[in-house]
C-alpha cells in the first residue's frame, strides 16, 4: 500500500523537477533528467518517501481528525442522541372535552407490527 504513496510522490516531484529545471535552466540542470545525477536521485527519494509516509498516515487518520474538529466546532453534531420517537394522541370523538395532560414517564405502546408492540415512556 505505501507503495503506492511512494510511486505517486517520486513521479509528482520528477515532474515538478523538470517543470522547474525548464523555467530555471541555470539555476538546476540536473533536475530535468531523470537519473543523470544519483544524488539528485537520492534526494528526490528520500523526499518521496518522507511525503509518501505523510500523506498515507493524514489518509488513514482523516476520519479522526474530522471527527475531532467537528467535535470541537459543532458539539452537538456529534454528541450522541437517545432514540426518540413522536407520539400522537387522537381522542375519541365525544368522549374528551377538555385538554389533557399526559404525564412525565408515562407509558404508551404502539399498534404491533408483525405481532411486536414497541413500548413508549414520555419524557
């Protein structure tokens, strides 16, 4: 796999170096052939591989690191929200006239779906 980070990198800076020795023929001759100068060489791989290793550790850890960005931007976003569900009273006609309170912690059930009736407690 980090292969991979390393090809990708060594290829990205033989590129740049070319683009740079093209602008800047006086200033670094060495960088528009690839394998004229070992050190050259040398740098450019050790280069790679420092850059390679960075970029696959920021990929592997960017999901922590937006979690814990999102966590200290927006805290709600992440914290953690009890199920919750809505509940709808339909009195029966004629038979309630008056506002009713449902009480804190009382308990309802659902009609059962597939002979399983889910148990409510108001809140």
């Amino acid at each position: 796999m980090f292969n991979k980070y390393y090809q990708d990198e060594l290829s990205y800076l033989r590129e740049l170096g070319k683009e740079f020795a093209a602008a800047y023929p006086a200033i670094a001759p060495m960088l528009a052939e690839t394998g004229g100068d070992p050190d050259v060489e040398r740098v450019l791989e050790g280069v790679a591989f420092l850059t390679g290793k960075l970029r696959q550790k920021i990929d592997d850890e960017l999901p922590e690191v937006i979690h814990s960005v999102a966590a200290l931007l927006f805290p709600h976003y992440v914290r953690q929200v009890p199920a919750t569900s809505i509940v709808e009273f339909t009195p029966l006609p004629n038979v309630v006239r008056e506002k009713v309170l449902v009480a804190r912690g009382a308990e309802t059930g659902s009609v059962p779906v597939e002979n399983t009736s889910c148990r409510f407690r108001t809140t």
